[in-house]
C-alpha cells in the first residue's frame, strides 16, 4: 500500500507529490482534517494556492463549521 498527500478543494484533487505506482489501482480516501488559516497562509505564501483556490478552501472551512449546527 502507498499513501501520497493531496488537498482537496471541494471538487478536485490536487497531488503533493509524484504518485508512486504505474497501471490502475483501487484506492482509498481519507480526510484527515480541514486546512486551518495557519496552513491556509502558509501554502498561500509558498505560490501553492492561487487566489481562487484559498477562497474556495475559505469558503468550505465556513460551511463545514456550521455544518453540525443545524442538525439534530
């Protein structure tokens, strides 16, 4: 098994690094935990993200926050 890191941005995928395999391969996705605005400001400054991108990850932080509020 290999694991490879990735940010999801509510749509997409983007890879963090080479993947390490060659062919088709049944995969498994986890979601370890929301960017916070630490690491938000930090891929920002490293030309990581483009303005799009940290809006779109802003904009998922805040619905992911009230997500449980309703509910219940």
């Amino acid at each position: 098994m290999h694991a490879i890191k990735a940010i999801y941005d509510g749509n997409y995928f983007k890879l963090e690094e080479p993947v390490p395999v060659e062919g088709k391969y049944e995969v498994v996705i986890t979601f370890t935990k929301p960017i916070d605005s630490s690491q938000e400001k930090i891929l920002k400054y490293f030309n990581t993200w483009n303005n799009e991108d940290v809006k779109n990850v802003n904009e998922i932080i805040e619905e992911r926050k009230n997500f449980s509020l309703n509910r219940g």
